[in-house]
C-alpha cells in the first residue's frame, strides 16, 4: 500500500496499540502500557500462539515476528461494541449512581460490522501479516472450536473478567505448553505475601466499569496451580514496599506478569 494512503486509513482509526507499520509509519496508540520485553515472552519460535484479547494485534504481530507458525487474535469486546453509545450511557449511569448493565454490550451496544476491528486488518494487511482473527468472548466459545495452543497470551484481560478462577481455568483448557499472564495486580503495604483478592467497586480503576478484580501475587501463583498449571514464574513483580510498623490497608496497583507452565 502507499505510504500516503496507508498514512490517510491509519489516522482514520482510534488505536489502541503502537504498531510500527514500516516505513516510517507507526500507529498512535493511546495505550500506555509498555510493550512486552524479550525476558518477558517465552520462545515462540515454531509455535501456535492464542492471543486472547489481541485488541490492534500488536503481540500477535509480535509473535508472527518472533517465528510462531501460527497466531491467533481472539477478541470480541473492543471488537463490536458501539463505545460512543456505551460512554454516553455510563456517564448516565455515572450521574445517577447505578451499576451499568453489562449485557447490553452483546445487546444494544453492539455493531456486527465489528468497527473496532479495523485497527487489526489494517496493520494485518499492511504488515502482509498471516495471523487468524477470531471473534468471540473466550469465556463462551467452546475449547473444540478455539483450539489448544502450545502458547497462550492473556494479557491485560483477567481483571476486566467477572469470574477470574473460571478465566483461569479456561486459559488452562487452551494451553499445551505455557501461558503468559499479565494483569493488574495488588500489593498491600503490611499484607506482602498474602493470598489477596481486591474488587473493584464500580468505576473504581481507571473510571472504567469494565475492571473486576485485582489479585495478588500469591493468588495469581496460587489459583493458576488450583486450575492446573504445574508450576510459574514471576517475570515482572511487585515493587519493593517499605516495610512498616503498621498495617494499612490502602493497596497499590502495579503490573504483574506471570509464566504458567502445563
Ligand atoms: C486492556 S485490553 C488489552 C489488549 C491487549 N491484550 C494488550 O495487552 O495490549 C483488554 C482486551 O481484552 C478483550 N476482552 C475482554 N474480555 C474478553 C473476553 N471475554 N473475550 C475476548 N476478549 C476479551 C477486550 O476486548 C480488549 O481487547
């Protein structure tokens, strides 16, 4: 494609991602989160990879980059939902003080021309990419029709999920080899160590709606092996707290990233 046209589709499109297209041409993602590094990402040289939640596709691209011989974008979310109506009816229910009802996001709010997907096909089709879409919320769609993967990428999904043992567990069914999570996760000054599940009341984090739970490190660890996963390693932790005489019970939020090996 030229550089002009492509240039003229990108800036057509609200990204997500920061997906370096070539030639000079990178898309303005509006995420702030830092891409993986290599410490951070298990070999994928040869190997099918699931993307759950790929968004833009930047880590399917990645993993196509780094020699996986099969990738699979899974999404469905950001995909269809119609955000301009979404937004404006939280901000009423913001007003008014009520919980927003989820269901009306595969309802009322959802677009079947998938308009939030147009971010992924472009970069696909600029980057003469092969990586599989797939649309479907991976929690409803069948292991059968999803398929194993020797690796699976959830990354930023899990405290956007209402049920977080059961996401697990349905990671683990997807999973032949290794399974990279990276969440949102807790650390209580006072509590380090301990198994802690927060829930996020509301618009709690981040004002969105759309964010559950945050977990410690111990329960990520602990209820990965409850579902299955032989055993995991920490590649980004918590931060050092200071320790103190007292325990408060204010957490922080930082970013975990945990291997899970089957
Ligand atoms: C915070 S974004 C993370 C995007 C990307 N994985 C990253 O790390 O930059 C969360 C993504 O998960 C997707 N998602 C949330 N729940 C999902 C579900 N049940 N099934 C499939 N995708 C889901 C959203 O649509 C969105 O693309």
């Amino acid at each position: 494609m030229e550089k002009d046209k492509l240039l003229a589709k990108v800036n057509e499109i609200q990204w997500c991602h920061s997906i370096d297209l070539g030639d000079g041409v990178v898309t303005p993602g509006l995420s702030k989160t830092r891409p993986l590094g290599d410490h951070e990402l298990p070999a994928m040289e040869g190997k099918s990879v699931l993307d759950i939640g790929g968004w833009d596709g930047l880590n399917s691209f990645l993993a196509e980059k780094r020699g996986a011989k099969r990738v699979v974008t899974l999404d469905h979310y950001v995909w269809g939902v119609d955000m301009s109506q979404r937004n404006l009816y939280w901000e009423k229910c913001k007003e008014k003080g009520t919980f927003p009802d989820y269901r009306l996001d595969e309802t009322e709010f959802w677009d079947p021309t998938l308009p939030g997907r147009a971010g992924f096909d472009l970069a696909k089709e600029a980057l003469g990419s092969k990586v599989e879409a797939k649309v479907g919320d991976f929690m409803k769609v069948p292991v059968d029709e999803i398929g194993v993967f020797d690796v699976v990428l959830f990354l930023g999904v899990l405290y956007h999920l209402r049920d977080p043992l059961g996401a697990l567990e349905k990671v683990r069914s997807l999973t032949k080899e290794v399974a990279v999570i990276e969440t949102s996760a807790i650390v209580v000054p006072g509590y380090e160590g301990e198994s802690l599940v927060r829930y996020y009341s509301a618009d709690e984090l981040d004002g969105d709606f759309g964010n559950y739970f945050g977990l410690s490190e111990e329960a990520l660890v602990s209820m990965l092996k409850c579902v299955g996963f032989q055993s995991t390693v920490t590649v980004a932790g918590p931060p050092v707290v200071k320790s103190t005489l007292f325990r408060k019970t204010r957490s922080k939020v930082y970013r975990l990233i945990v291997h899970a090996y089957v």
